[in-house]
C-alpha cells in the first residue's frame, strides 16, 4: 500500500545563496510585496508584480512558478494543501525583509566602500552609522589584506 502523500519540495542552500541573482532578488521583493494579501496570491499576480518591480515584460508565469517552487525549498512561501495560492508565513517575511535590507542597504555600502581606499573629504558632522561603516570599510580592508585579497582602487 502506497502513501499518497503531497511531494514536498527538496531542500537547497540558504536563501541567502540566490541572492546575487537579480531575478531572485525580483521574486523575493514580490513575494514580500503580496504576503499580506488575506487569501494568498497565484503565480500569475507574483509574476505580474515581479514584472512591474523589474520593469522587464520577459518575465513569464512558468518562471514565476519555478521561482515559486524555489522559494518553497527554502520555505520562504508556503502553498497549503492542493490550492493554487501561496502564502508568505511571518517568520518567513521577517527573513526574506532581513535578507533584502542587509544585501541592500548594509553589505553593498560596505562593499562599495572597500574597493576606494580613502573616502576624500570627510563630512563634518559624524553620525554614529557614518562612523560604524568606517570602521567596518577599514576592517574589510585589513581582513582583504590579510587574505592576500587585493582590492583595486576606484578610478578618479
């Protein structure tokens, strides 16, 4: 006698790891944008909010199906019993929200600010982030150097 259980899907890497591609970036930010919709959305609204965010008509409802489907590995978005609508759970869109902000708003400034050596001229009044991304650029720099990482300098 068989199980005639859902397949579920199989597990990948951190969500984290897809990060660096822009058309999952795209369908995280759209998943997040339709958790709060009451009964859940369908492919076919994640698509057409993953179009409207990107500005790129190319995006079709099988990719946001794939994409869907990856974000299910990663337990990012839920899909209950056999319905067609998914569903974005809290602790899920307090992930995908850190997730976004941290690449977007933290770690590509840091970045950004590793490859130039020296920031030019200093602004007069120092707020206590201008000061913590300081330190962290000229930590960046001593852990590349210490790595044998060179960073080019930014062209003047």
């Amino acid at each position: 006698m068989s199980c005639r259980c859902p397949p579920r899907p199989a597990r990948a890497g951190s969500p984290a790891s897809t990060l660096n591609k822009p058309r999952i970036r795209a369908a995280l930010s759209a998943a997040l944008a339709l958790a709060p919709a009451p009964g859940g959305f369908t492919v076919a609204k994640h698509a057409a909010r993953v179009r409207q965010i990107t500005g790129h008509d190319g995006y079709t409802t099988p990719q946001a199906g794939y994409d869907l489907r990856k974000l299910r590995g990663k337990q990012l978005v839920d899909k209950p019993g056999r319905t067609r609508r998914y569903h974005v759970p809290l602790s899920a869109a307090r992930t995908i929200s850190a997730l976004l902000t941290l690449r977007d708003h933290v770690i590509a400034p840091i970045l950004a600010g590793v490859r130039s050596p020296r920031m030019g001229r200093k602004p007069k009044i120092w707020t206590a982030a201008d000061r913590d991304y300081e330190t962290l650029r000229i930590g960046m720099q001593t852990l590349f150097r210490h790595l044998g990482i060179e960073t080019q300098p930014a062209a003047a």
